[in-house]
C-alpha cells in the first residue's frame, strides 16, 4: 500500500473514532456541557488534561525549536513542564474546592465584581484566540503535507471535526474525545522515536539513546552532533543559549506561570468529583506528559542528526572537510522526503552561488576563520531553509521509517492541534455563554437556553478561529509564545492573588489584570510592527529592539505579571478591603478540612 493511501485510511480511522466518541457522549445539560458533569474519573482526567495541554507546539513545534536552538530550547521544557507542576500543586485543588465552572467566575466572586469577571473574559478571550491561531495553523501544515491539499483548505477539514465534536459534545464529549486523541498522539511520538533511537545508537529507549553512542562509533550522539554544527558553524548544540541568562530565565518563568494560568487547562480541573481528584489528576496527567517531555529533547537530537547526514553526509559519516563540495548534496539527487515538503513551502532551497548543491551552514557566524573557509569554497550564503514545524512531522520520512509510521505520525499531529484548538475553544465558548450572558447580560436565562448559547458561541468562535488561521495576523510565528505571556501577566497573578491574598480586593485585582495586559501587549505589538503613529513604529518609541534589559517580545509575560502585581498591591492599598464574608471565603477554600479553626490574625 502506497504511503499516501496508508496516511487517508490511518487519519480517517482517527477522525471516525473522535466524530463517534462525541456522538456517544453528547452534552444533555450545562454542567455536562462545561464541566462533563463533574464526574470524570482521575485516570481519565489526567490523560485528557494531558491532551488538552500538549498542543501543536508541544507535538509539532517544540522538538523542532529545540533542534534549531539546542540547549537553549531546554527552556521550553523547563517553563511548559514546571507551568503544569505550579498548576496542579497551588492552583487547581483550590479552584476546584472553589467548585465554579470558569476561571471569570472564579475571579468575579472572589472579587465580588461582575467588572472583575468581564476584565477577566477579556484577558482569557485575547489569550485563547491568540493561541487558537497557533492550533489552527499546525492543522494546516500537517494537512498540507500529508492530505495533500492546501493548508487552506485543511484548515476548513479541522474546523468542522472540531464543530462536530465540540460544539454537540460540550466538555463531556471533548473530555473522552482527548483521551483517544491522547493515545493517538503518544503512540505517533514514541514509536518513531524509538526506531530512530535503534537506528541510530543501536538502544530503543529514546531517553537513554540520546546519551549513547553512535552504532559503530566511540563517540556519543551528542557529542558527533556537537562536532558537526560546529563544523557548520553554528553553536555547540549542547551549550549554546537562547539569548542572555537574564532573558532565558525571563523566558522559561513567562512560559511557566503562563501555563498555570491558561483557562483552557484550568477548567480541566473542574471536572472530577472532589478535590481529592483534582489532586490525583493532576499526578496522572503529569505521568501522560512526561512520557512525551522526557522523549522531546532524543527526538530534537536525532532529528537535527538526521537533517545533517542527508543534507552533508560527508560531515556526519565521516570526517571530511565540510567545505568540499562532496560534501554537500547535488540538488537534482535530494531525496524524496526533501521533494514533498518543499511543496509545502516550509522547506526551501536557493541556489545562491549556481553549484547545484545545497551548501546548508550557519552564514551569520562570527567566527573569521569559518568565514574564510566558507568564502574559500564558494559558498554565497546558506541555501537551505527548514522550517522548525516539520523537524517532527518530517522525521520518520528522513529515516525512511514505513509507512504506517509516517500515516500515525501525521494522524498525531492532528490529534495534538485539535485537542487543544477543542479545549480553547470550550474555555471561549463557557466564558462568552456562562460569564457574559448569565453572567453580566441575562442573569435569568433558562438551562436550555443558556445550553443553546453555549453551542453558538462555540460555532461562532470555531469560524473566528479558521478565519484567523486563514489569515494570521503578522505576528503569527509568535502566537504560541505570546499567549502564554498574555496567560502570565493577566490571569495568574490574579488567580494566585484571589486564593492566597485574602485582603486583596476588587480595585486591586482588576487595575492589575488591565495594566499587566496592557503593558505585555504593548512591548509585544511594539516589537512586531502592529502599531504605528505617523509612520513611526513604536519600536522607536520604546529605545529599539529588546530595550527592556534585553528581554525579547515573547518572554515579556513574566515582567507583565510583575506589573500585575504591583498595581494590584498599590491599589489594593488605597482602597477599601473586601467584605468580611469573602475574606472568610478565602480561608475557606485555601484551608483543608479538618484544620484547626482559623483566627484570621494571619
């Protein structure tokens, strides 16, 4: 069977068990609909958190972006898997003893404010449709490559699977929909990572093959790996940074406290009977992540390996001088796997000195003496472009694993994008229909039609989705980044200032959330040219590129947080405290039963 057909009828397969799973568990009621009823076993829970929260940057990207960045990618890892740990031991127990269905209800009574809840809906809304887009494009890229079709065009597919079993499944039917898009997603990760990992060190475990030798060396992976690039001249694989040490710990703190406050994942933990459960899930679904994070760094390695052998197989199967054209490969001969994701776009050649080889090398190196070399041999400039999205889709097909490999990983993608585009748009949808319209507008509105505003709330946001994945807007290759800044600066430190702070009031929570959104959004748009005042960019305005002590635009979600709190305080300080009976609340929730009284002198 041909690899095309083999991709159809794996994807199909996939696509027919989500469609048929949210048939069976359709939404009856609104707990159903926001909360899956509250009945969610632990086990369940954990893996469809873990679903939930491995997005297309998780699958698709974050292997890639440590490929191209090596240690310094570690980042990613560090703030996704420490942003989730952060999540399940200050967070959620308390959220889910809260017991409400929505992080805006949360913030709107414990801040005794319908305005608190809105200023809430509006950063939960600019954070999760940012994100969004970052989902919807992994679902064209991985349409484009293995459908067949345009990204376009895959794009419109992923809308109506996700209207099919979002909108009539509510969470109740996303929740078992992303426990089958959880095994469909770790069986496409794994089981290429540990042929690759027998491929390449002779060992199938991918985590212990990434410190091994090369089969027939007595040189490890990381170690030949460091041996090449720097050959190439890039950076040793294994130390170079993201970035000053200031900025890449800037970087992994945004990621981290932005990932504890997305909604999406937050309204996961209201799902499960009892605290304990949030607890339990919580381990559990930490266990299903860690199976994919502690293989993410062998995957990046064995990827980036595999690139340079076929681009340069004189650098990796021996050690020729770089700068010899045998080492580089003719054009005309490049493999199959180099012609299909070339159709896509994402992978680009330009022959820039008329050689008919593809010279694939760091050109903005430093060093003189590489420089020399480089010029010496003719090269005019690094030829080859490979977009970071494809190092994981494209993998099994660089090592020429079978077909079926290749058709789970794509079905695996897919699964990645669309449980969390499910999960996003589940946290829109409640926060638009539960939080507005109950909410604020019509308090009196019946179970039935609340229900029916749930579900046009959740078409509507699936259309503004597609649209915005049809046309990103110019700060697109960020998204992901940029909404866990959004996350970080706007709803965490109010989460965490509404269950550990019982005098921190309404004045307080919400100037924190506006000015820790306001000040992230503007570093941000100011960085990617989306604001201009009489043809100046506010680039300008703000002393230039990462003028903020050198913190690039996608870390900035820590500082904006720093600014939350701040004003929070400062504010908090001026005003009045809130009522006696919400402090008591407070205590309440963040004290376990069975404690000894609280006095509240503390």
């Amino acid at each position: 069977m041909d690899l095309q057909t083999t991709i159809y009828i794996v994807v199909g397969l996939s696509f027919a068990l989500y469609i048929g799973i949210a048939i069976w568990a359709r939404a009856g009621s609104t707990a159903e609909f926001y909360a899956a009823g509250g009945g969610v076993h632990p086990v369940t829970n954990g893996m469809a958190t873990a679903a939930d929260w491995m997005s297309a940057a998780s699958i698709i990207s974050m292997a890639g972006l440590i490929s191209n960045m090596g240690y310094g990618g570690g980042l990613f890892l560090m703030g996704w898997t420490g942003g989730y740990v952060l999540l399940a031991m200050l967070l959620a127990p308390y959220l889910r003893k809260f017991g409400k269905f929505t992080v805006p209800q949360f913030i709107g009574d414990r801040f005794y404010s319908k305005s608190a809840s809105t200023v809430a809906v509006i950063c939960l809304l600019t954070a999760s449709i940012t994100y969004i887009i970052g989902q919807m494009t992994g679902v064209g890229v991985a349409f484009s490559r293995f459908l067949g079709v345009s990204s376009d065009t895959g794009i419109y597919v992923g809308m109506a699977i996700v209207f099919a079993y979002a909108v009539f499944g509510g969470m109740k039917g996303i929740t078992y929909t992303q426990v089958a898009q959880y095994i469909v997603l770790i069986l496409a990760y794994t089981i290429p990572a540990i042929f690759i990992s027998l491929q390449l060190t002779g060992n199938p475990i991918p985590q212990l093959g990434l410190g091994s030798n090369l089969v027939g060396q007595d040189l490890s992976l990381l170690a030949k790996l460091d041996q090449v690039v720097t050959d190439l001249g890039f950076g040793k694989y294994t130390t170079t940074t993201a970035g000053s040490t200031l900025n890449m710990f800037v970087y992994t703190m945004s990621l981290m406290i932005g990932t504890a406050g997305l909604p999406h994942v937050i309204m996961r933990f209201f799902t499960v009977p009892r605290v304990k459960d949030a607890r339990s899930s919580a381990g559990w679904a930490l266990v299903f992540i860690a199976i994919l994070y502690t293989t993410a760094p062998a995957v990046a390695a064995m990827a980036k390996t595999n690139l340079i052998r076929t681009v340069t197989p004189g650098v990796v199967m021996s050690n020729a001088d770089p700068y010899q054209a045998g080492s580089q490969i003719e054009y005309e001969k490049r493999p199959d796997w180099m012609k299909r994701w070339e159709a896509t776009g994402l992978l680009k050649f330009e022959d820039k000195n008329g050689d008919g080889r593809i010279q694939y090398y760091n050109d903005k190196s430093e060093d003189a003496a590489f420089k020399t070399k480089a010029e010496t041999a003719g090269w005019k400039g690094n030829e080859l472009t490979v977009n970071a999205d494809i190092i994981v889709l494209a993998n099994p097909e660089i090592a020429l694993l079978p077909n079926w490999v290749i058709a789970l990983v794509a079905a695996g993608g897919l699964a990645a994008a669309l449980s969390t585009a499910a999960g996003l748009l589940m946290a829109i949808s409640a926060a638009v229909s539960h939080d507005l319209i109950k909410g604020v507008f019509k308090p009196d509105i019946s179970e039935k039609g609340e229900l029916m505003a749930g579900k046009i709330s959740m078409a509507v946001a699936i259309v503004i989705a597609g649209w915005l994945g049809l046309n990103p807007p110019g700060f697109a290759a960020g998204t992901v980044a940029l909404a866990f800044g959004i996350a970080a600066s706007s709803l965490f430190p109010a989460i965490m200032m509404g269950i550990f702070s019982k005098k921190m009031n309404k004045e307080g929570a919400i100037a924190g959330m506006l000015a820790g959104l306001a000040v992230t959004l503007f570093y941000v748009f100011a960085h990617k040219g989306i604001f201009f005042v009489k043809g100046t960019e506010y680039l300008d305005l703000i002393g230039g590129a990462n003028s903020f002590f050198g913190i690039t635009p996608e870390a900035f979600g820590a500082v904006g947080a720093l600014f939350n709190f701040i004003v929070a305080f400062v504010v908090d300080k001026v005003t009045k405290e809130p009522p006696e009976h919400i402090q008591h609340m407070v205590e309440a929730v963040r004290i376990p039963r069975g404690a000894k009284a609280v006095d509240g002198a503390h």
